[in-house]
C-alpha cells in the first residue's frame, strides 16, 4: 500500500510542532511515497496579529529552501511543497499575487474562519457556548465552505477537512432537512 499525506503542518504555521527535517525523517522512517507540506499561507497582522495561525511573509523563503533540503535528503520520497489557503470571503485583505502563489504547486483551500472569527482555535472556543451557537455556526460554516469551494477566484487543488466546526465536539441540535446541504 502506497502511503501519502497531503496536509500537515510543522512550526512555521505558528501552532504546530515540529521542524521540516523532522516531518521528513519521520515521512521516512514510516515509509511514506508522497508528503506534502502544507503550512498556512500568511495572513494579515488583522487576522493573525499573535503569528499563531500561518507562516509569516518573513519566513516563506526558509520553508521553501527547508523542503528542498528534505528532498535532497530524502530522494525516494516526493515532497509536494503546498500551502493551505484559508478562505476569508468578503473580509479578504490581501492582496495575493500570481508571484506570491508561485512556489506552491499544491494548494488546499480551508475555512477557518466564520465572518473573522477563528472558530476552531482554543484560544477563541468561547463563542461555541453561547444559547443557540452550535446550530448557528454549522450552518454559517456550512454557506462558507460552499462559497469557498465554487469560488472561481481562489485557485485550488483540493478542498480541506469539510469536518472541522466538529472539532470541539458541539453539533447542529436539529436533525438536517431532506434539502441540507450536508446531505
Ligand atoms: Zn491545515
Ligand atoms: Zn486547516
């Protein structure tokens, strides 16, 4: 069986752990055919001022060269350098040039983000638990995924984890109707 991963993230996007070398090592070690690196694409000091949720403009060209790097290490293995693009809808304010986007031959398209908040970052849980919120989430979650992914603007190879407002553990307390677009 052929292993592969096309979506992690090590310390470059702020909340992960782990260096570029030790993501390949263990890539290695596991005897993965295919890895891609996919830290998030900066943000603006608006939506990320703590440089918690994605790569620093700063730090791209470290990122680039530490992947180049792993591959010479590790000739078997094909290192994917990618990016994950986090949709903001409306509120975007960058402006993200076709140079910019250049390095990134792998690109996810993610929503992290409902109208500006950061729904799935510890730091920001409290809102899951105000009256009402969970089925109010899920479905302003919902209309932004969607958006995202017919979204002709944003160019991307994949969509990522359409799950995630699950992961605090709060659901929607209705059943869905017949027409929900989860269905
Ligand atoms: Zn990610
Ligand atoms: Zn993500």
């Amino acid at each position: 069986m052929e292993l592969v991963n096309t979506h992690c993230h090590c310390v470059y996007s702020g909340h992960g752990v782990g260096s570029i070398a030790e993501y390949a090592d263990a890539a290695a070690a596991a005897g993965l055919s295919t890895l891609a690196f996919t830290e998030h694409f900066p943000l603006s000091p608006a939506f990320d001022p703590d440089e918690y949720l994605s790569m620093t403009p700063a730090n791209v060209d470290a990122y680039l060269a530490e992947i180049e790097a792993a591959r010479a290490k590790h000739p078997q293995i094909e290192f994917i350098t990618g990016t994950e693009m986090d949709y903001l809808g409306s509120l975007e304010d960058r402006a993200i040039t076709d140079e910019a986007l250049a390095p990134f031959r792998f690109r996810l398209l993610s929503v992290h983000f409902i109208d500006g908040w950061a729904f799935d970052d510890p730091a920001q849980r409290d809102r899951w638990e105000e009256p009402g919120a969970p089925d109010a989430i899920w479905r302003r979650y919902g209309e932004l995924w969607c958006e995202a992914a017919s979204n002709a603007h944003a160019a991307y190879d994949a969509m990522s984890h359409p799950d995630l407002a699950k992961k605090f553990g709060f659901y929607p307390r209705r059943r869905a109707p017949a027409d929900a677009w989860w269905r």
